[in-house]
C-alpha cells in the first residue's frame, strides 16, 4: 500500500513532463528547454520527502502530498501552455513550498508548542491582516499586495493560517465560557460580550478587506473559515446565525456606498448586460466551458487565452475548456479527497487544539477551491483568490505547503494519541 503512494508521485511527474513535452513540440524548433531541469529538480526532492513520509519520519499520512502535487502538475502543465514565462517561476516556487514543508515537519514540535500561545497569534493575525490595508497595493483591482523591492506579496494568504491557529487555540481554550453564562435573547443563546469580542473583530476586518481592498474572495474566505471553526468549536447555531446577520449587513451597506460592490454584484447577476466591457472576463470564461463540453477540444487545441488574467483566477476555466468536464470533476474530486483525507485525521485526534488546527486548515485549502471554482463558473460572485497549487502565485504555493506540512505533523500517532 505504501509503495502505492510513491508510484503515484511518479505518476504525478509523468503527467508534467509529458504535458511539457507537448508544449515543447508545439513550438517547435524554438524549444525552450529551461523548465526540465527546475522540475527533475521538483520530481527529486518530491520522491525523497515522499519516501520519509512512507517510513514515518514526520507523519502518518501518505497520501495527502501526491494529490497536492498532482495539483501542482496539473498547474505547471496549464502555466507553461498559457503564459511560458511563468512556468520556470511557478516550478522554482514549487520547489520552495517542498522544501518549506519539509522545515516545517522538521520543526513541528517547536511549532505546536507555538500552538498553544492564542494572544500572541491572534495579534500577528491582526497585524498581518491590516499590512495590506495599511500599505496595500493595488494589483489587479484588489488592493491586498505588498511591493517589497522585486517581490510581491500577499499578506491574506499566510493571514488564512495564523487565522487558523489562533481561532483554534482560543476556541479549545474558551469553549467552556462560549458555551456557559448565556443570555436568552429571542431564540438566541448569547455569551458575554468579551467571550464573542475577538470572533466580532475577526468578522469586521473580513467586511474591511471586503469594502477598502475591494478583495471579496479572501473576505469571503477569512468569514467561513471563522464560521465554519467556530460552529466546529462550540456546536452553537447561535454563533453561525449572528455571524451570517453580520455580513448580510454589512454586505447591504457596502452595496449601498460603494460603487465597486455593486458592478460585481451586477456582473454576477447578469453579466450578459455588458459582455464586452466589465463582465467580459465572465462571459469569455463560460464560453470556455462550453467550448470544452465532456471531454474537451484537447491540451494545446483551445482558445483559453481569450480569457484576460486565465493563469490566476480563472485557470480552472482553461482547464474546462481543454479537458473538458472530465478533467474539472478530477480535479474536484481530488481536491474533496484532500478534505476528506484532512477531517479524517482531525476526527483521530485526542486534543481539542489539534483538532480544530487540521479540520481549519481542511476547511481553508477546500473553501477556496470552492469559492474560486464557483466564481468563474458564476455560481457565486467572481472573487480573486487562487486555486490552491494550480493558479500562479508564490504566495499562495508557499502558504499552502505550510498549511499541508502542519497538516502532516498533526497525523502522526504521538499526536492522534494525545502527546
């Protein structure tokens, strides 16, 4: 069974170099042979953290790291097809989220003793969180990046995991209080004000990067992952209904105020209206699908580049168009074998703070899936997330592998057992 989980790395690696060694043929004779070393380089240091996981060296679980990595390919893959010069770039980051996730298992008992501090998380949740509506700069339309000299970065994504922890610890550590000296209020069971005070402010600095970023998929990411944790923490039903009133209303005012709430609640209603203009990137992207159908037109036989901005947000619109409905069920149902593989191992641990540190950390990597998959296919409004380990993005490769390092760490038995 083990072995099993190595052969599917391989297969993992077979499927980007044969995806690059289409590209490759296609641009014929002008061959851009720069990307074969970056991913032998990939496919090297994949195998060997693959083989420490098989003997057990940092966790118990096996199978998580080839479905991220045949995400990762899948990526690659569509990168070199789309935008070429972002393939070499997108491999070297690959390389680094491997190599960080390493540190992290090395490091992962330093890094649950951390665990346990909520106030210090919770206060370099907040100041990571307002970097980029301090000093912010707009890319793209959302004003969620820091412009450190050549490096752009975005402060939301390694937000989402100090998030995590830090609801985790104050949830295991306040669950009693959040669920005792409740006050009657209609069919509401409220707590004291000061228990629910840190929940409230996490749910204002969503609506915030909601209003001033103009960042409505890492609001809407950062507000489910605090609803769907705390929901997991305390088993109230009161929480989930104050929280859902908190943004229905603080979503009506923003569309009353500001403009740029209102043309993407427009698009998403009927982006038919202006095909041409500011719902253009919607439109092109239902076309894609359409022109994909089951199977799709073939990798390299599409049109994707129609699409403005397809290596970022919509990537899984490319993906629908060349491989069809196939190809975009795969990659759900990957994606819902990760959170399976996530909440089966929270289920096995014995200590509240574990628990709530896997299941949230699930919960972000599968809600952002969601969310984006949902915009570009107008099921909800278009957010400018990233799907996690396809869509370009340093930022967002980097902070998913911690997410899946801390992952791994928590699965070993010393910890499911309660160490």
């Amino acid at each position: 069974m083990k072995s099993k989980s190595l052969l599917l790395i391989v297969i993992d690696f077979m499927i980007m170099f044969l995806g690059l060694g289409i590209i490759m043929l296609n641009h014929y004779p002008a061959v851009d042979y720069s990307p074969v070393p970056w991913a032998l380089g990939a496919a090297v240091l994949a195998i060997v953290i693959q083989i420490f996981l098989i003997r057990g060296r940092f966790s118990d679980d096996i199978w998580i790291f080839p479905m991220v990595l045949f995400c990762s390919s899948i990526g690659i893959i569509m990168l070199g097809r789309l935008k070429p010069v972002l393939c070499v770039p997108q491999l070297r980051w690959l390389i680094i989220g491997m190599f960080i996730m390493l540190l992290v298992l090395y490091f992962s008992r330093q890094l649950k003793n951390m665990m346990q501090y909520q106030y210090i998380l919770g206060i370099c949740t907040l100041v990571v969180l307002c970097l980029s509506l301090i000093f912010g700069v707009e890319i793209g339309g959302s004003k969620n990046w820091l412009v450190l000299g050549p490096i752009s970065v975005q402060p939301s994504e390694f937000g989402k995991i100090l998030l995590v922890l830090f609801l985790a610890a104050f949830l295991s550590d306040h669950r009693d209080m959040l669920l005792a000296s409740r006050r009657k209020f209609l069919f509401l069971d409220l707590p004291p004000l000061r228990f629910i005070a840190p929940l409230l402010v996490i749910w204002g600095i969503a609506i915030l990067m909601f209003v001033v970023q103009r960042d409505l998929g890492s609001a809407l990411l950062f507000f489910c992952m605090a609803v769907f944790m705390t929901y997991m923490g305390t088993g109230s039903k009161s929480y989930v209904f104050i929280a859902l009133c908190f943004i229905c209303i603080g979503a009506a005012v923003s569309y009353a105020l500001f403009s740029h709430v209102q043309v993407r609640f427009n698009i998403w209603l009927d982006p038919w209206s202006d095909a041409v203009g500011q719902a253009y990137q919607v439109v092109q992207s239902l076309f894609a699908f359409a022109a994909g159908g089951v199977w799709g037109t073939g990798f390299t036989h599409g049109h994707p580049n129609l699409i403005p901005e397809v290596h970022t947000d919509f990537i899984f619109s490319a993906i629908g168009e060349e491989f069809g409905l196939v190809g975009c069920t795969t990659i759900m149902i990957v994606y819902a074998l990760m959170f399976y593989r996530g909440i089966m191992i929270a289920m096995d641990c014995k200590r509240d703070l574990h628990t709530l540190v896997v299941a949230g950390f699930s919960i972000a990597l599968f809600t952002q899936a969601f969310i984006i998959i949902a915009g570009v296919t107008k099921f909800l409004p278009l957010t400018g997330i990233t799907l996690p380990f396809i869509s370009y993005g340093g930022s967002s490769m980097v902070s998913g592998f911690i997410m899946i390092g801390l992952l791994l760490a928590l699965s070993k038995k010393e910890n499911i057992h309660g160490a």
